[in-house]
C-alpha cells in the first residue's frame, strides 16, 4: 500500500492473505507473527538524534554471535541465538534494526559480564560463568579466557530451576561482535562489567554491619557496593589501614599482560590458578580485543565507587593506585590507537566526600583522571531530572511547571534542580520536599558539592580539603586537560523515571 496509502488505524493491524496456498503447510492455516515497523517522521526524536548507543545484556552465552550456533539434544538441535528471524542470528538483526531505526548512531559499547560472588573486596571472586555445566552446541562451544563449560562457574538459579542469569558469552562471540560491528563502520567501546551473584539466603558476612557480624548479603547487589570489611562508618572497620589496602590488592590479583597466551583470536589464562582478579578479568579481555582487529576505546572498570573510595590511610585510595597499574598495563596490550578510560559512576566521578562529620573533601579520583595514559573522564550518568510528585500541588508544579513531561523543565533540571541548587538532607526531607541550598561558604565554591556542575568540575584546579580545611597545593588534575565522555546515559521508561533515572527495578 505504502507509507502514503496507510490507514490511520489504531491499535490493530491487519494482514490479508488472497489465494495463500495451504499445500506447503499441511493443508492447515499456519501459525504466523509479525512484527510492524512505523518509521518516526520527525527527525528530533531520541532515535533520530542518538549517536551512540550501550549493547547489553552483558550476559547470554551465545547472545553476541553473528553465526548460527545450536544446541543438540540427542538427535535434535535447538537454535541458541536464533529468536528473531529463523534465518538471522540475534545479533545480526538487532544491528540491522539498530542502524535502520536510528540511522544517527555512529559508536556502540559492547557490554560483556564475569560474574563476583561476594561483596567483600578481599573474598570476592571475579570468573566467568555459565548457566548448565554440561551442554552440546555446534560449531562451537562455549569458552572463556581458556576456561570451559565443564570448569566454569555455575550461576545460581532461582526457585523455578532457571539460572538467574544468563552466562558469559563465549570469547569467539566477542570477536564476531567487534568485527561485524567494525565491518558496519561502526566504533566500538568495550565495556566490562560484573554481574553480583550473591543469591538470597546466602549466609556470607555483611562488611555493611558493626564488625561485619550480620549474616548474609543483600541479594543479587550492585557491583558498586563491593568494598573493605567491615565497611567504613561501622565499628571495627578497616578503612584507612594496611588492612584495607592488602583487602583491596586480593580483589585485583597479580595477573599481568604475560599471563595470557594469544593464539589467533583465542586468549587463554597462563597465570596462577586460582586467581580470579580484576586484573585478569580486564587483561583478558585487553587481549581479546586486540586479537579481534582492536577497539576504538576500552574501558579498565565501571562504577566502583564502595571500592575506589576505600582508603589505607588518610588521603590514600589503594583502589585508584591499582587501576592506574592496570590503566598501564592495558595501554602496552591496546596501544595508542585505543582510547582508554575510566566509567565513574555519576556519584563518584567528581570526589569523595564521606560525610562522617570530619568535613574531608577529596578528589580521590584524580590521579587517575590526571594520568597521561587515560584518554577520558568516563561517566555513567543517571542523574535525576525530575522531582515530580502526584497531582499539583508540590513544589515544581507550584513554580509554573505543567507537567513532567515538559521538555524546557526537564532541560533545566540538567544544570540546576538537585544535585545542583539544592539536595536533600534525609529521606524525611525528600518526601517533604524540604529543600537543602548547596553553597559552600567563606570558600565559595559551590561546585565542589555539585555533581550536576560537570562544566565547573572540569574547568577549575581541584583542591583536596582535609578536615575541612582547603590544601594551598592543586591536585594532579589540569583544568580542561581530558574530554568527558558519557559512558552510559539513560533512564527507565516508567512513569516518573527522570526522579531517579538510577533506580533499577529488577534486583539484579
């Protein structure tokens, strides 16, 4: 009919068959599904404006594939990656949906997850997993880092039988990943992430406890909350000791770029068995890359705000010392061609202020920020745009504003609103909308405790403040020195999203 021609029905679809042939079908109707495209005719949409875009799950074992892999069951085969067309792998498809519905994006940043068991820093466990230890595919079978199905980790799985996540993909789909995406035109981000598989009723010490006594970790929990044991704020805790940086030092490991053999595109571990570190996890995949033809940029680590924030004494951050190690070894694999950063969580990026009545201020992340081998300031931004409650009669419907949906309210709360003019004291003031000003007194710089003021944040000297008390001496951070990259940008399409854009509904 064409575009033109259409109908302007709504909520139903129809398709009319004249004179289908039943022969081929048995002589019955056939079951059919469709999927119905409408192209968006004003080019000022999300879809016509995105110009990058984060490809998850993270997670699937055969998920990134761009060949057809299939699982045999004695003399069947189950296609693995086969869901959207029959004769397109999962992976192709949403690539070709990609670029034809968002015809702007120009960089994808390929998420691929390992697996943490345990939200203390010195007993976490980093490894890649699989959801069934034993499982036939052909042409290929699953494998990571040299580690196969039989020897990987085994997810949990939830009180219906089914893994509660799925597994890491397979090394050789990360390849056919970064290749057919780099054979579209398209930048590639490599993005590493770690999925917590702490399952309820674990009985594992809470480090968020007075001496780490209370059993058993929140389930299923942010990788950002992985930290020293106990925690800081609670007794016993050995934050700012020795303790604290041998904890931290566990959590990496002692894998260097040697570790790992290289044959082709495989990469497999050389290393000390048992050691299931950061470092490996990130050096692995250093390796991979640039097995696969390399990647326009690389990311060491994503938002570990509980573990860069721990410190072994009292201005010293172990954790940041250590990604710099790594940022080090990274570049001697990637080389210069590689952008290599950092994505900060948008609560961690500007400084760690920990708020336990000694009025320190540190900018504990700038020497990472500040080394000449980190190319960006990497953030995951989900900073909220919104405080919009029920009905009018709160305080941003009492300004004038309409509605949540109005673009020039949303577009003020970017610069401005929380986390810029003001911030909430506690949760009884949230739900009070009593409103805290964010100033800073005889110093006058407010910006230091504004973690919506990026423009100041990246224009001016930072100056660490000891009790309270701001250093005479700069850090090692040069105003304007490296661009801000939004790493992750996004917010759930629910109602209200923009209030709390971080907000993840599922546990997981």
């Amino acid at each position: 009919m064409g575009t033109a021609n259409t109908p302007a029905y709504r909520g139903t679809a129809y398709v009319v068959f004249e004179e289908l042939a039943l022969s081929t079908y048995g002589n019955r109707l056939p079951q059919l599904s469709f999927e119905v495209f409408r192209p968006l005719a004003d080019p000022d949409t999300a879809e016509g404006l995105t110009r990058a875009v984060t490809m998850i799950p993270a997670s699937g074992e055969f998920t990134y594939a761009t060949q057809a892999i299939r699982k045999t069951d004695g003399g069947a085969t189950v296609p693995e990656n086969l869901n959207a067309l029959a004769d397109s792998t999962d992976m192709v498809e949403a690539l070709d949906r990609l670029q034809a519905m968002a015809p702007a994006v120009e960089s994808v940043s390929l998420v691929v997850a390992w697996f943490g068991d345990d939200l203390r820093a010195g007993s976490c466990k980093v490894r890649p997993g699989v959801e069934v230890s034993a499982k036939s595919t052909t042409p290929a079978s699953w494998s990571v880092n040299g580690v196969s199905r039989a020897a990987a980790f085994l997810v949990s799985r939830d009180d219906q039988d089914r893994p509660v996540y799925g597994g890491t993909p397979s090394d050789f789909t990360v390849v056919q990943a970064i290749q057919e995406m780099k054979s579209r035109g398209l930048r590639v981000t490599f993005y590493p992430f770690i999925l917590m598989d702490v399952p309820p009723g674990n009985t594992l010490p809470n480090p968020y406890s007075d001496n780490a006594a209370e059993t058993g970790q929140p389930a299923f929990p942010w990788r950002g909350r992985i930290t020293c044991s106990p925690a800081a704020g609670f007794a016993g805790t050995v934050d700012k000791t020795a303790t604290a940086a041998s904890q931290v030092a566990a959590l990496f490991g002692a894998a260097t770029p040697a570790s790992f053999s290289v044959s082709g595109e495989s990469v497999s571990w050389t290393g000390t068995p048992g050691d299931w570190g950061l470092r490996r996890m990130v050096l692995h995949y250093a390796h991979l890359c640039a097995a696969a033809g390399g990647v326009d940029a690389f990311l060491i680590g994503t938002e570990m705000p509980g573990l860069t924030t721990i410190r072994s004494g009292a201005s010293t951050y172990p954790a940041v010392q250590a990604y710099r190690d790594l940022l080090a070894d990274v570049r001697s694999i990637l080389g210069s061609g590689t952008m290599i950063g950092y994505a900060a969580d948008w609560s961690e990026y500007f400084g760690h202020q920990p708020g336990d009545g000694s009025g320190d201020v540190y900018f504990h992340l700038d020497p990472l920020w500040a080394d000449p081998e980190i190319d960006f300031v990497g953030i995951d931004n989900y900073m909220p745009l919104s405080d919009w409650r029920d009905g009018f009669e709160h305080a941003d419907a009492a300004e004038g504003w309409p509605a949540i949906y109005d673009r020039a309210y949303l577009q003020g709360n970017i610069a401005g609103g929380e986390g810029f003019d003001w911030f909430y004291a506690s949760a009884a003031d949230r739900s009070a909308q009593a409103r805290t000003p964010i100033t800073d007194g005889v110093a006058a710089k407010p910006w230091v405790f504004r973690y919506k003021d990026l423009r100041a944040w990246w224009s001016n000297a930072h100056y660490d403040r000891p009790g309270g008390v701001e250093s005479g001496t700069p850090t090692a951070w040069a105003p304007q020195s490296k661009p801000i990259w939004f790493t992750e940008l996004g917010c759930p399409a629910i109602d209200r999203g923009t209030n709390q854009p971080n907000a993840f509904f599922d546990p997981k």
